[in-house]
C-alpha cells in the first residue's frame, strides 16, 4: 500500500468532486484527464476505485481493463476476489 502523502486542501476538494460524480454516475474516469494525473498515487488509487465502484453498481460489463491495468495489484486482486465475474479473463 502506498503511503499516505501530505495533501493540500486544493487536491481534497478535487478527490470530493470525483467521489460526488462518479457515486452518482455523472461522468467517468478518464485515465488523461489532466485533474486525475496531477494528483499523487495514493489518491489516484483512491478515485480509481472509486470508478470500480461506478462500474460495478451502474454497468452490467466487466470493469474496462483501462482501469483494473492502472489499480496497483492489491486491489486488483481484492476486487477480482469480490467480484471475479466483473474482472475480464487476465486482468487480474
């Protein structure tokens, strides 16, 4: 697990709008969106799983394998475990 980084207020407002529109289904996660890259890994993963959540509760596909390639090999095998029908053949 990466550790925690120290993080300004401007990048926790950030995360909370991620969290607001991908729980409600209003956009996805763009793996070139310029807001997500400036973040640092540890939230990165965070909005990441984020997305899966999104993927699992409003998609019935396997979660895009955009995604489960950028989730560090924790969760990716944590989600393949919860959910291996939502997990594309080799992905985990």
């Amino acid at each position: 697990m990466i550790a925690m980084p120290p993080t300004r207020w401007s990048d926790l407002d950030l995360i909370a709008r991620y969290e607001h529109t991908l729980r409600r289904d209003e956009q996805r996660l763009g793996l070139s969106d310029p807001a997500w890259r400036s973040l640092q890994p540890y939230w990165q993963q965070v909005i990441l799983l984020l997305e899966v959540y999104r993927q699992i509760r409003h998609a019935d596909h396997p979660i895009s394998t955009d995604v489960v390639d950028a989730l560090d090999a924790g969760h990716r095998w944590l989600i393949a475990n919860r959910w291996p029908s939502r997990i594309s053949q080799g992905a985990a």
